[in-house]
C-alpha cells in the first residue's frame, strides 16, 4: 500500500465523521442533534463545520443556537466574521461576552490574524459592539498588531470619556512598548478630563512605569496624591531619588504615611529602604515617625530583594536601635523576638503582695496628760504635741495651695477656637454621627462668638496637624487614634 493510497483513506474518513456529525444536526431526535452539536465543538477540524454553525445562528432551539455561536467563536474567519456580529443581535449581552471572550482566548493561546485585511475586517466589526463590551473587545485589540493599537489609541485620545474602568485595565494585555506608550496617553488625558480613570490605571503599573504617574503629584488632590503613593510602595521603592522623593517632599503628611505604611520589601532596595528612613524617621509629624518605626521592625522580620535579614538586623540596630524598642512593643504583629527582648502579648496588672498592717492606734486624752502612768518615759506626751503641731501645720498649707490653683483656674484664659473646634464635633457627633457637616460645626462656632476667618484658620491647622480629616464632601470628623 503506498503513502498517497494510506493518506486518501484518512481524509476519507474524516470526511465521514464530518459528514455525520452535519446530517446529525438536522436529525429530529435532540439527542442526537445535542451529541453532535457538543462533537462539532470539539473537533479538531470544526473550521470546516463553521458553514453549517452559521446557518443556524438563528435556530428556535435555544440551546442549539448559543453552542453554534461558540463553536463559531473558534474558529471564524474572513466573510463569516461580519455575519457572525451581525447575528449578535440573536442572542443575549451576557451571551455575546462570552463568544467575544472565547474569541480572545482563541487569539491568545491560538494567534490572531496577521493579515491586514483579515485585521481590518475584525475593527471594523467590533467597533460596532457598545460599551458594556468594551474591556474584552481592547483585549482582542490587543492581538491585532498596529491596527488594533491605533484603534484604542484613537478611542483614548479623542473620547477618552467613554473608556470605561474596565477597559483600562485590559491595556495590561498589549506588548510592553505598546502598552507603556497606551499608559501615557491615559494618564495624561484621565488628568485632563476623567480623573476617576486614575484607581484603574494605577492597577497595571508597576515599578517600571509607576513615574508615568508623577503629574498626579505636582496638580492631583490630596487623596489622589494618596493613592499614587500607596501603589509606588506595593510596587517597591528601589530608589531614593525621582518620585520617592517628590513623595516625602510631600506638604501633606497623609501622602508620606501611605507610601511608608505599604512599602513591599520583597520588591525593594535596602539601600533605598534605609536612605528613605534618613528622610522621616525624625519627622515632625508623629504619624509619620510611627509608620517609619513600624517600618524599621519590619526590616528585621522581612527581606528585601538585595539582602538578607542578618545584614538588615546589624544595620537597623547600629543606626535605629532607639526607635526599635519604641515600635516593637506598639506592633506586636512583627516578630520582634530577634531583639532579645521579651514582649508582653498583653497588659497585665502586675501582682502585689500585701501584708496585714498592725492596727492603728488612737489618740486619747491620756496622750496629753502625759501618756501612760506607768510609763517610764514622760517625753512621749511632748512628742506626740509636736507631730499633731506638724500635721495640723501640713494640713493648712495643703488647704491654701488648693485654694491658689482654684484661683488659677478660674483666672486661666479662655479655650482656643482649635479646642472649640474639636469640643463641638465631640459633641455634634453624638447627634449627627461621626461625619459632621462643616456647615453645621460653623454655626455652632459663628454662634459663640468665633468669625469666619479664624474659623478656616483654626479648621486648616487641625487638618495639617491630622487631628481631624474632612471625611467626605462638605463634612469633617475626629480623629481617634491611639499613636
């Protein structure tokens, strides 16, 4: 039997399996139109099914027609791409994501079309889809070369405003040049125009493109400022200088407390890590210098990417030894017990051994008569006068400092507006709750006598200083917290 005879004799048979598994999707048996649906999925050659998956796109049998779609999704091309979108209109949005997701894991794992024509053909049809489906249509984008690159640069650039949250995080998906060129374009129109954009975009960075982000620092909010921090430490400080330090340059202690409190140091320079603790371990503000102790605990328990935990223990030891047996006892959570000090895990009362006193004795009037008769020591009664003369002495002495520090306080000056300030959120929060409306702690205060511009003086002290924090549009709370 020769090569060419063996080879006829396969396609003939796969030409029968395909054959019947085609006849079988007209039987009027279910069950054997079910069986060959589920086999027409998984054949290794079902491109050549796709005509008949197309004819019924628009099958009564609902089941029948979702399992044609997918079996499409694997393997559509050229003019059947166009009838496929147009059939979308067969089938549910939850059911269209799911073909457009199978698509993408058909381009991922299988290759996307490099033709340009076979490329244009695929835009052309998913620009048509609508919003809901934007973050899986800029993931196929993402396999169909420069064409599927311009596309969403061209979506970014001009209508920004109608990129939704999702999406942006499938930019994540395109080649490393492409994607840091799409990270720019966003970052600089979101700053422009969509600032809620910024959580999103923050997501895909990491400590190669964290300083595409920097304009947040120099134009964003404080909370904005915030969040830009936060992401810069869990993607690791591996640097002193750049943004690190337009961070602890910052005016806003909040903005320095976030990068301290969330620095990865599996991702982190020591280096960096310590030249960074120069710079806030003797900050003026106390929130501050907590975060950096808690930090410098931390290198004694955890390794940075360039070292190792003998040599971060010799160097915090020698340079913050001081600030080490502060922080350990107030973060518990960190192993500690390298220091070869012992840490209570609780506060204890500690024990006292009280032995019984001997019973107190009276005076009577026999003292002063000379004490006991048959005493041998007369000198006892005058001894006894002295100490009552000393007790009675310390006693008005005792009276009139008392009487002195009450003159003190009722001459002491009246409580300043930032004292006043805090006293009414105190008490405006246990009627309107922990958020007070600013326009609410104003009337209070404008009523006893405090003018405006002291008021947004005394308020602006408090926020710098963190003891109270504008908890959400137009209200202000208390901070609680035990440093």
């Amino acid at each position: 039997m020769t090569d060419a005879t063996t080879i006829d004799k396969i396609e003939k048979k796969h030409l029968r399996e395909l054959r019947k598994v085609w006849t079988s999707m007209d039987s009027p048996d279910a069950k054997v139109m079910y069986a060959a649906a589920g086999k027409m999925m998984a054949h290794p050659t079902g491109m050549s099914l796709l005509p008949k998956a197309v004819d019924l796109f628009d099958t009564e049998d609902m089941t029948i027609r979702r399992l044609m779609f997918r079996t499409a999704a694997r393997s559509v091309f050229g003019k059947y791409i166009k009838i496929l979108f147009d059939s979308f209109s067969n089938i549910t949005p939850a059911e269209r994501e799911q073909v457009l997701q199978l698509i993408e894991e058909r381009f991922r794992y299988e290759g996307a079309p490099q033709s340009t024509v076979q490329q244009k053909l695929w835009i052309e049809s998913l620009e048509k889809l609508g919003r809901e489906h934007q973050p899986t249509v800029f993931g196929i984008m993402a396999h169909l070369g420069r064409l599927g690159a311009k596309w969403v640069t061209s979506k970014i650039k001009d209508h920004v405003e109608t990129v939704t949250l999702g999406a942006v995080q499938r930019l994540i998906a395109f080649p490393d040049a492409t994607r840091k060129r799409l990270i720019k374009l966003v970052v600089r129109k979101s700053l422009e125009r969509k600032r809620e954009l910024l959580p999103y975009i923050l997501d895909i960075l990491d400590n190669r493109t964290i300083h595409y982000v920097k304009p947040y620092l120099r134009v964003g909010s404080w909370r904005e400022r915030v969040l830009v921090a936060t992401r810069c430490g869990k993607v690791g400080v591996t640097t002193s200088t750049g943004m690190t330090l337009d961070i602890l340059a910052d005016s806003d202690w909040r903005v320095k407390q976030a990068l301290l409190e969330n620095v990865n140091l599996s991702e982190s320079k020591f280096s960096a890590i310590m030249k960074l603790l120069g710079y806030v371990a003797t900050d003026s503000h106390a929130r501050v210098r907590g975060a950096a102790e808690r930090l410098i605990v931390r290198l004694g328990a955890e390794t940075c990417k360039d070292s190792s935990l003998e040599t971060q223990r010799k160097r915090i030891q020698r340079k913050y030894r001081k600030q080490l047996l502060r922080a350990a006892p107030l973060n518990k959570d960190i192993d500690s017990s390298w220091l070869g000090i012992e840490i209570p895990r609780e506060s204890t009362i500690p024990y006292i051994d009280e032995s019984p006193e001997e019973e107190a004795m009276g005076v009577s009037l026999e003292d002063f008569e000379g004490g006991d008769r048959e005493s041998e020591q007369p000198s006892s009664a005058s001894a006894l006068l002295a100490a009552l003369r000393g007790a009675r002495a310390s006693a008005e002495e005792d009276k009139t400092t008392a009487q002195l520090a009450e003159k003190l306080l009722k001459t002491e000056e009246s409580p300043s507006v930032q004292d006043r300030i805090i006293e009414a959120i105190k008490s405006l929060s246990k009627d309107l709750g922990k958020d007070v409306p600013l326009e609410a702690l104003r009337k209070e205060l404008t009523a006893s006598g405090v003018s405006d511009s002291d008021f947004e003086v005394a308020l602006s002290d408090l926020e710098r200083d963190g003891i109270i924090y504008q908890s959400g549009r137009g209200t202000v709370s208390y901070v609680e917290m035990d440093l």
